[in-house]
C-alpha cells in the first residue's frame, strides 16, 4: 500500500510519514512523494495511494492554510490519524561552500518564517527567496558549486543535509526551541466508529447575524464538550464569511458528540465531519 506525503525526500513530513506507518503494523507500506498538498490529496482521492500525510499546523506559524481549506472545501477525505512531530531547523550550505559567505537563504515559508530573528540576527542582508519545500531547497542548494556567483544556504531538517551532501553550518536556529507541527493522516475510509481517547474534527459555518457562533459554541458547552482547537477561514465568497474548524476531545459516533453534532448542523448553513482519529507519539 502507498502513503503519499508532500515531499521530496527529506522532508519533516517523510519523517511523520514514516511514523504513521510504523502505527500502522499490520500492512507493509511504500512511500510516494508529491509536489504539493493539493496533490497528497488528489492522490487519495483518486487511489494512486491509501492514504496521505501532510501537516496541519505549525506551533509557531499557526495553521497551514492550504491543507485546512482543502480538508473544507475540496475533499471528501477524512483523518485518520495525527501526530506532533519536534521540529528542528537548520541552516546548510554546500561542503564546498562551507567557508563562503551566504548571500541568500532558501526555504518553505513556514521554515523561513519559523527562524526569521535567527535570519535577521545574523543573515540581515541575504536575499531570501521561497522554495515548494525544505528538502527541495537543500536539493537546489546541493547543486551550487564553487564556481557560483552566488552562496545559497537553506533552511531544513538534518536528514535533508544528510541526502544531499550537505555541510550544517548552524543546528536548532529556530526562534522557539519547542517548535513542533502537527501532521494528519487522510484517508477515502469512513473514521465515525466510536474509539476510545480520539478527537474529532469538524467545519462549520453559521448565518451572518449577531450571536449566531455563540448559539453553536453554547451547544458544545450544554454537552459538556472540550474543544481542542478552533480556527476560522474566509469562505472566499463574501467579506466577513467564515468557515469555523473545530476539534473535539472524543468520537463523533459516542452519544453526547453524535447529539451534539446533530443539533450543531441543524443549527448552520454549512456542516462538514472531518474524521474522529487517534494521536500518536513521535
């Protein structure tokens, strides 16, 4: 079976990938990189592979936004699993240009934003330019030789400098040491059985009046219910239109949740389940 991940090789996400796999024990699986996001998803949707794997949410950045809108929006997909994976950062540079002054630093916007006092502490005049992923800035960065006008340096997890031949100039640069991003697993399979210790996720929106979020939040605290996250996304249709993401303590299909669901989408214009799902440790 094939987990399809935002790749390439070498990124935070290949690591949480390889964890849901190893939770997963009772079937071999081989991994797939994809270029993007939307298509880890499509990939799913359309069976090139079981499941997928891509993170959701970044302690220091917050949401990744690609990844709640399409879960919203444009699948049909539902989560599996999830897992908080330690993230450490990690400026490199070509072995041959170790000793080199780096004129510019590549990245993921996420990485780039999680080290930006470490990037404008000691890196103030580098140019910073944005790549699709952290393995693929190290990928890129492999191929800048000594002859190269230039002096790149990216920003990535270890394993990438290992696979590309890189020289780790400086270890654990991002601006919050207990920096971690949550990843899930997606899956085309039904998650609503009732499971002990989970957490379920849903969207949401409500009519644009006065009081009418606060009617719905009311009715997870007439049932008792802890939320574990909750976030907003412009529904992209209309100034001031929001889509609320909401995470549960609990299984959706376990009495007080499945009733509580029920009032909260008679209570809205749009509902949508996400999954109910375990974590696991890293």
């Amino acid at each position: 079976m094939i987990i399809a991940y935002l790749g390439p090789e070498g990124t935070f996400t290949e690591q949480a990938a390889n964890l849901f796999a190893g939770s997963m024990k009772q079937s071999e699986f081989s991994l797939s990189p994809f270029a993007t996001i939307e298509d880890v998803f499509d990939a799913v949707e359309t069976k090139k592979a079981a499941y997928g794997v891509v993170p959701i949410e970044n302690s220091i950045e917050g949401a990744v936004n690609t990844t709640i809108d399409t879960l919203i929006f444009d699948s049909d997909l539902h989560i599996s699993k999830q897992l908080t994976l330690p993230i450490s950062q990690n400026l490199m540079v070509s072995e041959k240009n170790a000793d080199r002054a780096i004129t510019k630093i590549l990245s993921h916007p996420q990485a780039l934003a999680q080290c930006r006092k470490f990037i404008n502490r000691f890196y103030p005049k580098a140019v910073i330019e944005i790549a699709s992923s952290t393995a693929e800035a190290a990928r890129l960065v492999a191929g800048c030789g000594p002859g190269s006008k230039e002096v790149i340096g990216a920003i990535g997890s270890k394993s990438s400098a290992e696979k590309y031949d890189l020289e780790v100039i400086h270890e654990n640069i991002q601006d919050n040491k207990n920096n971690t991003t949550q990843f899930i697993l997606l899956t085309k399979a039904d998650t609503s059985a009732p499971k002990a210790d989970c957490s379920t996720s849903i969207a949401f929106s409500t009519e644009h009046r006065p009081g009418e979020l606060y009617r719905v939040l009311d009715i997870f605290a007439i049932w008792d219910l802890n939320l574990t996250k909750i976030m907003s996304r412009p529904t992209k249709t209309g100034k001031g239109e929001y889509v609320f993401f909401v995470e549960i303590e609990g299984s959706e299909n376990t009495s007080d949740i499945s009733d509580a669901l029920t009032m909260i989408e008679r209570k809205t214009i749009f509902f949508k389940k996400l999954g109910s799902y375990h974590t696991i440790k890293a």
